[in-house]
C-alpha cells in the first residue's frame, strides 16, 4: 500500500507507492531534494525523519557516514508509515524543464587515450537548460541509461560536452569509442541537484579525479562567465600527466584569475612543478590543517570522495559545506516521471 509523504514546516504532501523510494516520489510529484547518484553513495540526499518508519529497499541499509543522527538516505529507503521529512532544502522543479533530445555527434576528439571529448549537438533551434554540475543521462535501446556530467558552462547551450573515461569491458564507453560525427544518441536532461550557491563566495576548493573534471570545468566556466570573483583552488588528481586531460583550460583559468591555485596530483608518477605526488585526499591535506570556512566540491570515483571527504571533515570542513558529485559505477535504474505540478 502506499503511504503520504509531508514535508515538516510546509504544505507540501504526496504518495510513495510501494517499493518507490522516498527520493523518486518526491521527484515524481515535482519536489526535487537533494541528490546526486541515487544510489547511497554521494550522501547528498541525506535528511531528517521527523515523524513516521522507513526502511532500507531490498535489504538496503538506510545510512551511511554522511549521516547525522535521525537521518537516512532518502534514495534508499521506503516508508512503512505516513512520514514527515525534514529535508536540508526542497524545492518546486518545473516538470517541463526536463527533455528528451535526439542529439548529433558534432565531434569527438581523444583528449587522452582512454578519455573522449564529446561535443553533442541539439536539433536546430533547441537548447539545454541546466545549472552548471548537473548531468545528463544517455538512454540505450535496451531501457537502461549511463549519466555523464555536462562540461560546458550552461551559458553554451545549443548542445553538450561530455568528458567519458573507456571503462575497460563498459558496455557504454566501448560503444563511445566507434562514435563518429553524425551519429545519433538520446539523451535526457537536466538531473542532479546542484548544492553550490552562485552567490557564495567563500573559499573553494574543487577536488577532481579523472573525468570529476567535466563537472568541475562546467563551474569554473560558469563563475567565469559571471564574471565571480573569489579564492579558488582547483586539485586535479590522475595517475599520470596524461590523466590530466584538459591543461588549457587550466591554463585559461590561471590567466583570468590570478589567485587562482592549481596542484595536479599524481598518484603514480612524480609531481611536475607546483603539483603533488600523491592522491589527490593526501594533496588537500598538504593545503593545511584549518578548512573552516571553505567549501569543498569533489567529484570523481566512490572511493576517492570517500577519502577526500574524509580528509576536509578532518581539515574542519562542516559536512553541509562538502559538496560531491560520485561517478558510481554502473546502469542507472528508470527515471521517475514527474507529475504536473
Ligand atoms: C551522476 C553520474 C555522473 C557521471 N558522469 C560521468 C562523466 O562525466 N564521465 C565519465 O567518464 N563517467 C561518468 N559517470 C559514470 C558513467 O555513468 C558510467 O557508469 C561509465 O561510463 C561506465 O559505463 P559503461 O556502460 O561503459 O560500463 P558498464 O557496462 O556499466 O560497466 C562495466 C563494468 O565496469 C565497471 N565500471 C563501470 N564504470 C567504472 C569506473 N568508472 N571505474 C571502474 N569500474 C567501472 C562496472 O562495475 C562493471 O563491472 C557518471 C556516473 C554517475 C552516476
């Protein structure tokens, strides 16, 4: 049986059917919270339960460490009871802000060997709407899709720039490699939550692994365009320089900021001048012992935003001022369908 949902302190109330989670009810009745992978990992959909029982889909657990107490993943649970949530933040999304496109392969460049750059082009006359750090999904024949953060700032919005690792044996990615200018592919979009507010300008740092760039490079563009002024540190972490993918547009963040403080980190090769060898958690502690009061954006692989949030709750970052986007692995489930509002 389904059960009604409330959000504490508002008006606001919808159904969960049975073996929906509490995140894609909400999504599907146009309330979008906080999240990122769906898939408990990211942590940012955490919130409160203030009222009623939920438990974990599927034998799932309904915490992680991101939690605080009273609070769960509200992607991995169900409730057992009407609830009341006290969500970090809620807000009314548009149900029409989310399109399908049939996109065209405008180029592909290898940028390194095992990561393509590509440029996607709407139909003439269509445009992307999204925030800078939110993703898109790429939907296959067989019903399942693959998320991709978008790389251009959403400023550039006749089509998308998507930044995508070969995973050895992916179903996706060995396709990815054949794609050639005029293939077509459907995609879905905006998804994701973006945490990051634009006029917020304490200290940040960015902490990317791999193709985390892509996000990264979408924000850094953004606050560039808007011409933002602030601290910026950006560590970019690969196992050898030629993970470090993109050095032009590191090149053109330096010129445009000039406090801007860049440290390529390099897991298994030695650090060039200025950079760090090592992970890219060991290259934020190198940064100092006292975070407080700077807010961290990482992306990259479960087990690298595992340590890098880690080391900056360490550094003293509160955890509502970590910010992570996780690349976990794998297809993604179905897309909840919003309703009308
Ligand atoms: C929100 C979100 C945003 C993402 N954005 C990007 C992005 O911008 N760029 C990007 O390159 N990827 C991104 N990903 C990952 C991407 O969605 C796919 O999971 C990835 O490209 C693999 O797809 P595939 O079909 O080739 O592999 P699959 O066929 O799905 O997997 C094949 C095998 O490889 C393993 N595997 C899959 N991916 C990885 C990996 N990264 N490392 C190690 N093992 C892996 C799987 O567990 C499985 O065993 C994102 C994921 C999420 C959830």
């Amino acid at each position: 049986m389904s059960h009604q949902i409330a959000l504490e302190s508002s008006d606001v109330t919808f159904a969960c059917d049975p073996g929906q989670s509490v995140l894609d009810a909400a999504l599907k009745a146009g309330i979008e919270l906080p999240y990122s992978c769906r898939k408990g990992v990211c942590g940012n959909c955490v919130g409160g339960v203030a009222q009623g029982e939920v438990t974990g889909m599927g034998g799932a657990a309904t915490t992680s460490e991101a939690c605080g107490p009273g609070q769960v993943l509200y992607c991995l649970c169900t409730p057992t009871s009407d609830v009341v949530l006290r969500p970090a933040s809620w807000r009314r999304v548009d149900p029409a802000a989310r399109k399908t496109f049939k996109a065209k392969v405008h180029s592909h460049e290898l940028a390194a060997p095992d990561v393509s750059v590509l440029r996607l082009r709407l139909p003439t006359g269509q445009r992307a709407k999204f925030q800078a750090g939110q993703y898109l999904q790429i939907l296959q024949d067989d019903g399942s899709a693959r998320s991709y953060s978008m790389a251009n700032p959403p400023q550039e919005n006749d089509g998308v720039t998507l930044h995508i690792r070969h995973v050895p044996g992916g179903l996706f990615t060995q396709r990815v490699t054949q794609l050639v200018t005029g293939d077509l592919l459907t995609i879905e979009l905006p998804f994701g939550h973006v945490e990051l507010a634009p006029d917020d300008l304490r200290p940040i740092v960015f902490v990317a692994g791999g193709t985390g760039f892509a996000p990264v490079k979408s924000l850094l563009d953004d606050m560039l365009k808007r011409r933002v002024q602030r601290e910026i540190t950006l560590i970019w972490g690969a196992r050898t320089p030629e993970g470090l993918y993109l050095p032009a547009a590191v090149e053109r963040w330096q010129k445009q900021w000039p406090g801007f403080r860049y440290i390529a980190a390099l897991s298994d090769a030695p650090a060039g001048p200025g950079g760090f060898a090592g992970r890219a958690d060991d290259a934020l502690r190198s940064l100092g012992a006292d975070l407080n009061g700077h807010i961290v954006y990482c992306c990259g692989s479960p087990a690298m935003v595992t340590a890098v949030r880690a080391a900056a709750l360490a550094q003293g970052v509160p955890p509502g001022d970590f910010h992570a986007d996780v690349f976990v692995p794998g297809p993604q489930t179905a897309t909840p369908v919003q309703a009308p509002l």
